[in-house]
C-alpha cells in the first residue's frame, strides 16, 4: 500500500506534468500565431493585373484617396521595430494611422512597392513625403516614407518563405524574381506579414505580404564583403544601375546574379517561372516605371538610372530560353 507521502509526491508530480504541458501547448499556439499557421479567410498574395499597362505607379495601390492628410502630423509614439531604420506611428489630420519611416529605405522602399503592386502582387499602401513636420517632435523631416496602417486590418502574424500555402505556385516563383530584380536582400521571414482584411462584400482574405522591402536597388556585393566585411547596401542607384540579374541558365533553372537571406529558397526558379513574371512586367511602360521612381522622389537622372536599369532586367528575364529551346540545346 502506498503511503500518505507517496500519494502526496505523485499528485505534486502529476499538478507540474500538467503546468508543463499547458506551458508548452501555449507556447506553440503563440509561435503559430507568429509564424502565420492559423490563417483567416481565403490566402491570397498575388492577382492578375489585368490593367497593369494603365496602372498609376505615381499614386501606387493606395491611389489618389489613400493619401495621408499633411495639413497636421501627430506623433503617437516611436515605434521599437529594432530595424535599420527609424520610425514612428502618427496620426493625420483626416484621422488615419501611418509609420513614418526615415532614412534611406524610406525612398526604395516606396519604389519597390510600386512595382510589386504593379506585377499584381498585394502590398503596403506607402508614399514618400519630401518634406513634413510632425507634431510632438517639433522638427521637420525629409524623405519620409507613409506607411498605411488602417485600424481595420490585422497584421501580426508572419508568414516564412520556406513554408506558406503557396510553395511551388507559380505567383510565388515570381515574387522569388522580383525580389532579385529589386535587388532586396533582407528577405528574412520577419519580414513579411499576412494582412488579415475584409472586402466589401463582407469576404475575409488573408493577403500575404512582402511587408519590408526597403533594403532594395542596392549594388551586388561580393562574398568577401558581406561574409567578412558585413556590408550591406541599399538605395544606390549607380550601384544598382552596373550589376546584372541573370548569371545563365543551368538545365531548366535560371541563375541569378542575386544574394539574400534565404538566398536558398530564393534561388530555385525555372526559366518558364521568370519568363511568366517578365511578360507582365514587360506590358509596363518606360513612362510608369519611371513613375515609381518619381513617386519616391528621385532626381531626374536618378529615375532615368534606374528606370533604365529595370527595364533592361525585364528585358533580360524575357530573353531566357524557352523550354523547347533548352530541350533542343
């Protein structure tokens, strides 16, 4: 027979067995929800632009209504985001919510959104204000990108490049190319967001989001500079002018002149998946790429630097072989 001890010993056990347990079932429900498991509505990340050659690169996805209301700036609080740049969440004077960013994403970030939404891909509403004063930190800032962040929406959860309800589709192979055509290398999973929204027909959508791409249009770094020397770049129009996208082809697969985090995933794309991506992109217009560029308030030679640069990268993408070619060869 068990003693008094004995039972007290085993129920003590079995009460902590029991906290642990909840303890650890908590604590992967929370990494789910940051790691984008539990998803509300219909996942969604890209849509066919089917007006891609009349789309407003200037305005951007947000258009003409989305813009911020400049004529009083209140800082909420600064934001602790840990990233590489500064930001803050303010108010505007219609009422609406914003991070303002400052710094040098703030300008490649608001192009490459631009061309994202362009190719059809969902993403933040941002404009690039040349110069604005905020209220609570009585100074004036230049370049400050105007990140929408509507109340309504909810983006907490992350999702990761190597696991998402879009592995092996073809819209996910093509953002794979869009991020080497912008050159963004900080594609780390934190880094994307799902943005839980509801339509106005009541439709819930979960729209996965490249969230921050403002590490973008930077020059190609070799491998002695970013494994030894950790230098990385950004918004460097020149440098991103000079590198070249596509190494060459390897069987069915394109090489990419590209480095990033999760340079791994990012790397594997067939010639039919970039070749899908640049037709779309190449319905574009000199006049609308240049636009993005503008709305992000490059110099003049600046956007035509750039603009050339891009569209000789779509141009390049279009010029793979096809797959019979390769075939053939």
């Amino acid at each position: 027979m068990w003693g008094r001890r004995t039972i007290t010993a085993a129920c003590t056990i079995l009460v902590w067995l029991t906290v642990i347990g909840v303890s650890l079932g908590v604590a992967k429900q929370q990494k789910a929800k940051k790691t984008g498991s539990h998803v509300a509505g219909r996942a969604v990340m890209w849509r066919e632009p089917s007006d891609i050659g009349r789309r407003n690169l200037f305005l951007g996805p947000g258009g003409a209504a989305m813009q911020p209301d400049l004529r009083r700036i209140t800082l909420i609080k600064e934001e602790k985001s840990g990233g590489y740049s500064k930001k803050y969440r303010v108010v505007d004077a219609s009422g609406r919510e914003w991070v303002a960013k400052i710094g040098k994403e703030a300008q490649s970030e608001t192009a490459a959104t631009r061309l994202l939404w362009a190719a059809g891909y969902y993403t933040d509403i941002d404009y690039l204000v040349p110069s604005v004063h905020i209220e609570g930190l009585n100074k004036r800032l230049r370049n400050v990108r105007f990140g929408a962040r509507p109340k309504e929406e909810d983006r907490s959860e992350c999702w990761k490049w190597k696991s998402n309800p879009f592995v092996g589709r073809r819209e996910f192979q093509g953002l794979k190319i869009m991020m080497a055509l912008l050159n963004n290398w900080d594609t780390k999973d934190a880094n994307n967001k799902i943005v839980v929204v509801h339509d106005k027909d009541g439709q819930v959508e979960s729209r996965y989001v490249v969230h921050d791409v403002g590490a973008s249009f930077g020059k190609k770094l070799n491998w002695l500079e970013r494994n030894l020397l950790f230098k990385r770049d950004r918004n460097n129009p020149k440098g991103y002018a000079k590198a070249q996208l596509i190494k060459g082809v390897s069987g069915d697969s394109v090489k990419l002149n590209y480095w990033s985090k999760n340079g791994g995933i990012l790397s594997k794309v067939s010639v039919e998946d970039a070749r899908w991506i640049g037709q779309r992109l190449a319905r574009l217009s000199p006049e609308q790429i240049e636009d993005a560029f503008r709305a992000a308030s490059y110099s003049s030679d600046e956007v035509r630097l750039m603009s050339r640069a891009v569209r000789q990268r779509i141009r390049d993408i279009n010029n793979l072989p096809r797959s019979s070619q390769l075939a053939r060869e």
